[in-house]
C-alpha cells in the first residue's frame, strides 16, 4: 500500500520564500531588510548532539542545524524533511521512506540512507547509553529493546539502507502514531565520519557537519549559540533569516529589559508579568497552549530516596498540599492550567479519568493531605525535612516558596536548592535529590510521550517509580486497536500513586517582536523551525 504526504503539503513548502525577494510569494507581505533574529534561553545547552541532547531548548536549535526524515509546519502536521514520501506494507510494519536525492550535509556531500541507520545504531548502541535510546524502544523498531539491553548486536537493528535514497523501517507492530515520532531530534542522521574523525569535539562549530537549513558559527556554553544559512541546504534559496542569535541568560527579569530595550526579539514573560505586558504591549506578549506538565517529582529509589516517600500517603499528601489555583492565578498569571494528571490535556485522543482529588476544595485537599501525613507518622509536631532542587530560574523560585509555605501547613520543612540546569538535571538522573522540579514537553502529540516516561524501562524516570500494571498497560497500548483505554487507566495509576506532584500545565508565554513571522505558535508542540521565520516590514 502505496502512503504519500499530500502533494499540496509538499509544495506549501516548495512555495517558501526566496531570500533576494521584497515580498513573501504567500501572504504578500513586504520583508524587512533586516533579517537578522535575536532570541533569549534559560540554559546552557548541554550537548549539539542530536543522539545526546534531552533539552527543548537544545532540540529547537537542533531543528535548525540538522533535518530528519519529516518536519512540521505552523499547526503541527506533517510535512517533508529528507523523505518525500513513503510506502507502508499491507501489514503497517514496514516503512519505505524516499529520500529527496537533492539533500545535501553542509559539505556538499549527499545525505543517504545510511546516515540514517549509523544515528538510529548509534542511538540504540548500550555503549553510546543514550537517554534518548528509550525512544528508539518507544517507536517500537524491531530489536530495539534487545539492543539496547545488550542481547542482540546492532546490526539486527530494523533499520537498513536499501540505497543512497531508500530507508527501510521494522517496527514491531502497528503504530499510527510512528511517522509523527520522526521529527524528533534523536532520530536526526548524523555523519559517521565526521563523528569518528573528531569524536566529543565533533559538535564544535569548526567540526559540525549538519544537514539542516543553517550552520553552527559559534557557541559559548552557557552565553550564546549563533546560527547562518547552510548554502548547501536542499532549500537554501528559501531561506530568509541571514544571522541568528540564541543568548543565554538566568535572569528571566534582565531577560525581558533586553527584549524592551530592543535587543531580543523573543523572550518569555517572567511570572506574573502577563497581565500587564499585555495591557501595555497588546500585538507583542501572546499566551497560547503548550503541550508541556509542570510537576515535582519524587525520588522513590529505595537506596538513595528518603525514606518517607516510598510511603504513598506522604506523596499524596504533599500533592494535595499544594494550592494550584494559587500558583497559576496569583504566581504565574499568564493563562496556565492548574493540573491534577500528568498528560497535558489538549493532547490528540486523550481521555482524562476521573481525578477525585481534582473536584475537592482546596480546603479539603489540605485537610485530607494532614489526615494522610499524620497517619504516616509526621506532621507539625513531628516535621518531615525534605529538599527540593531547582535549576535557576524566577518563575520556579517563586512557584517553590509557594509550594514551601503551603507544606509549612502540614508539617513539612522543605529546603531550597537552586542549582544550574547541567547541575540539576545530572542530580536527578544520579537520584541525587529528594524531590526535583521538572517538566516534560510533548516529543510528539500523543499521550504515550507522557505515558511511557513512567515505565520501569523508561530512560528518563529518574525518580524510579515501578508499577507491573503500569508496565502492562502501556505495552499493551502499542498494540491495542484503542490505546487511549489503557492511557486512561495509567494515568489513574499515577493520580493514586503519585510518583510525581502535577502542578500546571503550560501555556507559551511570551514577547515576540510585531515584525517577526512563522514562529509556528499555533502547533500545540511548539515546534519552530528558523527555516521558516522571517521579519516583515514596518
């Protein structure tokens, strides 16, 4: 069975704007001659590597230097990258993709099929040890898992090129979702040569060979990341931004004077800022859905955890304590949703269960939660002292002093520990923490990117929860005719086990300059792509 993207996708793409042209071929509108493109990050990006990368920060930027098989266009969906199209066997195991001969990595060398399978191996490889490697489970292809376990080589790996232009995929089983798996960074090719030739340094900007719409030119960890047009790109002549800027900057307030002052061109607002941002600047600050959960996670490894927290009772206690209403109206006012779940709940097919706690009154929630910490044997004449690290940043600082005043009320003395995010997130992964701020962002629009983080076999539950029935439910999801029953019955799982505290769910909160254009805010994922962006006239 013969399954091609639509021909009129494909030329939505085709149809971009050359970059020698005064208007925009689409919409008619007049370019800037300026197009240059200054944006703000919280953190240091900890690794170019697509295969290493875990951040959002770093894969917005890996979108840019590198392309997968598919990408995304301004709503979400779908469009060609380096596949044109594919075809699907009878039997929806077997993908076919058909790569555009005309792709090229930034040194004029052809990008093949092979450079596909050498950064699906590479992902899979137990050597590598990928965080990532998980995904490559996650997409089902056939004997990841064995793989990545150290029970069956690489090359059994159900990836092949068939030629220089012809990839062939094995999954397991049918998987609907699979091709929107695709556009994720670690499933980007990189090339083997230029990897062996330099090895860690292969990602400095005077190694990185990328086959996306722009260039590495220079990155400072932790001050700046700046990207050129990529001549060698298959759509080069489309490209309309000529120099782009990623600073890096903690301070979420010093962040928006620069954006003020006329030197960032995008920036996030700073808690509780929304309202009057947009009073004043109504065509610059939006709020808009974003498919991310907010949420602390507790550290239930039963060596290195405290020893309350294996307790349930504790666990719900400190997420009944929390006054979400307070957090997303008081805190942060910039349109977010108080969340009682873990999958954001504008996701695709999503069927949310009945959260009993979520219906209660604060008042209630605050009372059961002292019922249940009592009965654990703690509470205020007898308080439990609890860590929680954070990485830097103004809106987590305030949502903490929050949280510790509330579970002040139950008996819970909780130290803050504000650290950067390199330094957080090794910690978690080290189950060096008692509780860890943290959020997941959607890596596609399906509840099993939420879902599958808090599997037994899942490389990002650092705080090592274990459930055979959650186990069960989500292997069965990848094969079941209706997923979302078993995604709803996991969800309850996790609403009566509460490994993790939800706390909001996200909106874009932002600042973006009137003139900027195709920062794709209307795709719930918030994927962007630079190769899209350009500055209109004023």
């Amino acid at each position: 069975m013969k399954t091609k993207l639509l021909l009129s996708t494909i030329l939505g793409v085709a149809l971009a704007l050359p970059a020698w042209a005064a208007t925009h071929p689409v919409t008619g509108e007049e370019l800037a001659a300026n197009q240059d493109y200054t944006y703000w990050l919280l953190d240091a990006i900890k690794s170019m590597d697509p295969q290493i990368n875990t951040d959002v920060e770093g894969s917005g930027v890996l979108r840019s230097l590198f392309e997968g098989l598919f990408n995304e266009d301004q709503v979400g969906g779908l469009v060609p990258g380096v596949a044109l199209d594919f075809d699907l066997s009878d039997d929806k195991t077997v993908y076919t993709f058909h790569l555009r001969p005309e792709a090229k990595w930034s040194d004029g060398k052809p990008v093949t099929a092979q450079d596909f399978v050498y950064a699906w191996k590479r992902l899979a490889d137990p050597e590598f040890a990928s965080e990532y490697a998980w995904y490559m489970e996650l997409m089902q292809v056939v004997n990841a898992s064995a793989i990545i376990a150290g029970e069956k080589p690489l090359d059994e790996l159900g990836v092949k090129a068939l030629d220089d232009n012809t990839l062939e995929v094995t999954i397991e089983a049918p998987l609907p979702y699979f091709p929107q798996m695709l556009t994720h960074a670690s499933t980007f090719p990189v090339r083997q040569d230029v990897v062996e030739a330099w090895g860690p340094k292969w990602t400095d900007p005077e190694h990185m060979v990328g086959n996306g719409a722009f260039m590495l030119k220079e990155h400072i960890l932790g001050e700046k990341v700046v990207m050129e047009p990529n001549p060698a790109y298959w759509d080069a002549d489309n490209t309309i931004l000529e120099h782009v800027t990623a600073l890096t900057i903690n301070d979420q307030n010093a962040a928006l004077t620069r954006y003020l002052a006329g030197e960032l061109d995008r920036v996030q607002i700073p808690a509780g800022q929304y309202p009057r941002l947009a009073a004043e600047y109504p065509n610059e600050a939006i709020s808009v859905p974003q498919s991310c959960s907010y949420i602390y996670i507790f550290n239930m490894d039963p060596v290195k955890g405290p020893a309350a927290l294996q307790d349930v009772r504790v666990r719900q206690a400190l997420s009944y304590a929390i006054d979400r209403d307070v957090i997303v109206n008081s805190v942060l006012q910039g349109g977010q949703a108080p969340s009682y779940n873990w999958t954001h709940a504008a996701t695709a097919g999503f069927e949310m269960p009945d959260i009993e706690y979520s219906h209660w009154t604060q008042a209630e929630r605050d009372a059961k939660a002292l019922e249940l910490i009592t009965e654990a044997g703690y509470g205020p004449g007898k308080p439990l002292a609890l860590t929680l690290n954070y990485n830097t940043s103004e809106a987590h600082k305030k949502i903490a002093i929050a949280v510790q005043q509330f579970w002040k009320k139950i008996g819970v003395e909780l130290t803050l520990n504000n650290m950067e995010w390199k330094v957080h997130t090794d910690k978690m992964q080290n189950q060096d923490f008692d509780l860890g701020r943290y959020a997941w962002c959607g890596d596609y629009n399906e509840a099993s990117t939420y879902l599958d983080f808090f599997t037994s076999y899942s490389g990002h539950n650092n705080g090592k929860f274990v459930s055979e029935e959650y186990d069960r439910l989500m292997k069965e999801s990848k094969t079941a005719e209706n997923p979302n029953l078993m995604y709803t019955a996991a969800e309850q799982i996790l609403a009566d086990q509460m490994p993790v505290a939800p706390i909001y769910q996200y909106s874009l909160v932002e600042m973006i300059k009137p003139d900027m254009r195709g920062m794709s805010t209307e795709n719930l994922m918030q994927n962007w792509y630079l190769k899209d962006m350009y500055r209109v006239a004023q």
